[in-house]
C-alpha cells in the first residue's frame, strides 16, 4: 500500500459513515412513528366551535336542506339517491358543535342509476382539511393522523364497521376536541366522519 493510501481510505470510511448516519436520521424523522401528533380543524369547509349555521348555509344552500329531518339544534343535507349526507349541530348561538359527513344514508328506489337529487357537496368537498373523504381506506386515515386513541367494533344496519378515535384536546380548548371516522370492516373504506367542537 502506497504511503498515505491508509489515510486516505480511512478519511472516505469516514465521510461514507457520516453520510450513512445523516441518511438514517433523517429517515427518522420523517418516519411517521415518529412524527408530531396531527389534529384536524375542519370537515366540509366547517370548523366546529367558530363557524355558524348561516356559513353552513352559505356554502351547501337551503333548497336541498332536508327539513323534515332538521329540527332546533340539528340541521341535514341529505341525498336520497346517493345516501350521502351533511349533518351539523349548533348551539343557541347558531355556532356549529360537530359536523358529520356520511354515505350511510338511506337510498330511495325511484332514482335512477347514477342519479343525483341533491348536488352536495356544491363546490365544498365533503372532506377534512387534510384530504381525508368518505370512500377512501383506512390507510390513508392512518397516514393523516396517525394511530387512533382507540378502534372499536360497531354495527350500523346489520353491517360491520371499525370506529376509529381520536382526541385533540392536547392541541388546546380553542380547537375540535374530538374525530370519529366509520370504516366498513370488509372494504376498509370511510363510511362516515364526524368532527366535535365539545367531546363525544
């Protein structure tokens, strides 16, 4: 071996070590295990505990309104033909407490296929801020906010369905407190998603 070839080789050992350990580092810091917590702030453009009925009305109107179903604190958007759904409740200050979004509504027999009687979500997606919308799996659930507080069996119209929780009280008062997401135990796939100024 040439004089200096040993110092040279143990300077590129060296320098590959560094570079190994920088990669791995940030590899953990970008692994989700490993990543901050994750609250949520809205569903359908609506953030419980600030926005008001008249914003919810604004933004999904008063025609498709299932009034029949609203009464006093308890307001609907519903679709017949899709049994997708818009659900807000307010306080007496008209301020909205939880919104749910949900696709296990009741489907009428005299739509026709692909048929749409209320066009919700009229420009709003019926979605939370992060993306997260009814029909996609739970994985993506789990990629947005991270392990649940707790996932319990439940059945909704003779059906198997998994209900995910999670508590945001750790990101503080001002903000909702609580998220439930509903995915069917066969596909995996959001069913319904609720977001809570107050808990559960």
């Amino acid at each position: 071996m040439r004089p200096g070839s040993t110092k040279s080789w143990l300077l590129a050992s060296f320098a590959g070590a560094a570079l190994v350990t920088a990669f791995l580092a940030a590899s953990r810091a970008q692994s989700p295990s490993e990543s901050k917590p994750t609250n949520e702030l809205t569903l359908a453009g609506l953030r419980p505990g600030r926005s008001t009925l008249a914003e919810a009305e604004q933004r999904f109107g008063t025609k498709y309104r299932d009034t029949p179903e609203s009464s006093g604190d308890i307001q609907l958007w519903s679709d017949p033909c899709t049994g997708r759904s818009l659900r807000v409740e307010v306080d007496e200050q008209r301020v909205i407490q939880s919104v749910t979004v949900s696709s296990l509504g009741p489907k009428s027999t005299n739509c026709k296929p692909g048929e749409v009687k209320n066009p919700l979500p009229r420009g709003t997606p019926l979605a939370t801020s992060r993306g997260l919308a009814l029909g996609l799996k739970k994985a993506r659930v789990l990629a947005y906010y991270g392990e649940p507080g707790s996932a319990l069996p439940s059945t909704v119209q003779g059906a198997e369905f998994e209900l995910l929780y999670y508590a945001f009280d750790w990101a503080g008062s001002d903000v909702p407190q609580v998220m439930e997401v509903t995915c069917e135990r066969g596909t995996g796939r959001v069913r319904k998603i609720t977001l809570a100024f107050p808990s559960l």
